[in-house]
C-alpha cells in the first residue's frame, strides 16, 4: 500500500481533532458500541473507531480479537486515505 498523501486541510483537521481532546484518553463505552455496529455491518472479526493525528491512526475503541496495539503510525494506516 502506497503512503498516504497529506491533505491540503491538515493542519485545520488536526487542530478540530485536538480541541476534542480525545487522542490518548481512556476507552469509552460509547466507543464501543459504534466499533460494535461497524463490525455487525461489516460483518468482520473486528471493529475500530480510530483517529488520525499527525504521525498516527489511534485506535479509540476496538471490539473483537485484541491487537495488542492502540495506535499504527499514520504511514502504514488504511485510514490514512480514507481522510483524503
């Protein structure tokens, strides 16, 4: 997969993501039903609510398999051209 490009908006994204001020915090039940949803109407294994920062996607909820990870660097994140 090819490294995502930045958008031309960035720096507002992130400065709209940040005022939200929930990049690291706790896992959130609310969180979790929508990773919940995603995954029963994908029908997959897993579901993710993620954010993407600067440098990287965080993983704010994930319900099924663990990952063992709560965040990938932005370069190698699916996600990361969804936002384009």
């Amino acid at each position: 997969m090819d490294v995502p490009a930045v958008p031309s908006n960035e720096a507002a994204q992130l400065r709209e993501l940040r005022s939200y001020g929930v990049l690291g915090s706790d896992a959130d039940p609310q969180f979790d039903d929508i990773s919940e949803l995603a995954r029963r109407i994908a029908d997959t294994m897993i579901g993710i609510v993620s954010l993407v920062d600067e440098n990287r996607q965080w993983f704010k909820s994930c319900v099924g398999p663990p990952l063992g990870q709560q965040e990938t660097p932005r370069q190698v994140s699916f996600c990361g051209h969804i936002i384009l």
